[in-house]
C-alpha cells in the first residue's frame, strides 16, 4: 500500500490534471521513499537517510537545518527562468 504522502501526491496531481512526472518531491527520510520514487523529479536533503538519497533524482548539499528546501527551489526557479529567456 502507498505510504500516506504518495497517495496525497496521487490524489492531487489527478485533482488539478498534473502528471506525477511534472512533480518534484523532497524528502530525506525511508517513510518518503515511495513519494521520491514516483515523482519526477525527487530531492534529497544531504541529512536523508541513505534509501532517501538512492530513492532520489539527485542530493541537495544542504540540510533541512540549512534551508535546503527552500534554496532548492530557489535553484528550480532559476533554472526555469533561465529556460524562459
């Protein structure tokens, strides 16, 4: 059975019409492994478990204390916006 956070990321990717490979997920710990699996693009904080960072797209250099989410998708932003010009 899909863990709790893969099935919210199901539901609701099929309630707005995105596809779970336009999704990215975070996560660092074995209870994010199914969610990091099934989204298309999947980050692991550098603190995640070693399951997390193999279940990953790739491994953030910064922790959760170093506001790796937030400078990840910092990152995600710049990248689009580089993609748009």
């Amino acid at each position: 059975m899909p863990t709790h956070a893969a099935r919210v990321q199901k539901r609701l990717c099929e309630s707005i019409g995105v596809t779970l490979a336009e999704v990215v997920a975070f996560g660092d710990s074995d209870n994010d492994l199914e969610m990091l699996e099934v989204a298309g693009t999947s980050i692991c904080m550098a603190q995640g478990t070693t399951a997390a960072k193999r279940a990953s797209t790739r491994v953030s250099q910064w922790t959760n204390h170093e506001h790796g989410v937030a400078r990840e998708v910092e990152l995600l932003c710049d990248a689009l916006e580089s993609l748009a010009s």
